[in-house]
C-alpha cells in the first residue's frame, strides 16, 4: 500500500494540501462489494432440479377422427367445414364426440384478426362437453419478419 505525505518544508511550515486522491480506501470497498457479489451469486442462481420437457415443432399429423373447429373473424365456427349456428348446437355436437372411445382430439384454428373472446367461448365449450385434448393450429414461422400493426 503506497501513501503520499506532505512534507510541509515551506519556509513559513505551513502544511499544503495534497493534490492527489488516495485509492486506497476505494481499492479495499471494491475489493469487499465483489467478495460480496461472489459469495451471493451461487445462493441466489439455485433452483429446484427438475426433468424439462424437450420441445420440439412436429407438424400436426391429421387422422380423420380428429375434430377441425374454425373461428373466423366475424367470430362464426365451423365444423369441419360446415358452419354451426349456435353455440348450443356446438356444445350438441361436442358432447357427441366427447364420449367416443378412443376420445377424438379438437383441433382450433382461430384467424389472426378474431376476438380472443370468440376462441375463449369455444375453449369453455370443450370444458363444458368433456373433451381432453385440445391444439391450436397455427402456422409455421417463415422467418419473415412482420411489421408490428
């Protein structure tokens, strides 16, 4: 550790002040705030070790039993291909397919522009009827970048 002392050899011995900072004590703070940090770190990144699952993007294989519902953007679903006027009608034909053995999977593909809203009402419609497994189809991602509307 190096310190400057004046030597007050004016010849009236009048003490100047000195001119440069001492480091020393910020040197010691630094030196203490990072054994701090490197003793804090480890306890904080711990976490509870746990079997993720792996993701992987596997395109939807159609079987014909599956159930197609679309949503478009006036909020109208369709079945398959045919429209169905109401939601009760829907939760009809629902409940039909709820009960097959093995239980059929319900695939949603709701348009980009559609209301969250309509998408919800069809999801608590398979809630209501019992179905169990339930996808969105969406579309794969091209690597476009999209303008942000």
């Amino acid at each position: 550790m190096g310190m400057s002392v004046s030597t007050g050899g004016g010849p009236s011995g009048d003490d100047e002040p000195m001119s440069t900072i001492n480091t020393t004590p910020l040197v010691d703070v630094m030196l203490v705030l990072l054994i701090i940090f490197l003793i804090t770190v480890p306890v904080i990144t711990q976490s509870v070790k746990v079997n993720l699952p792996k993701a992987s993007n596997i395109p939807t294989q159609t079987k014909p039993e599956n159930v197609n519902i679309a949503v478009d953007v006036g909020g109208n679903v369709y079945w398959n291909t045919a429209l169905v006027p109401t939601q009760e009608a829907l939760l009809v034909r629902l409940k039909g397919v709820a009960v097959q053995d093995p239980q059929p999977e319900v695939h949603v593909r709701g348009d980009q522009q559609t209301k969250w809203e309509n998408v919800g009402r069809l999801i608590v419609l398979c809630q209501r009827s019992g179905i169990q497994k339930v996808g969105f189809i969406t579309e794969p991602d091209r690597g476009m970048a999209r303008a942000a509307p």
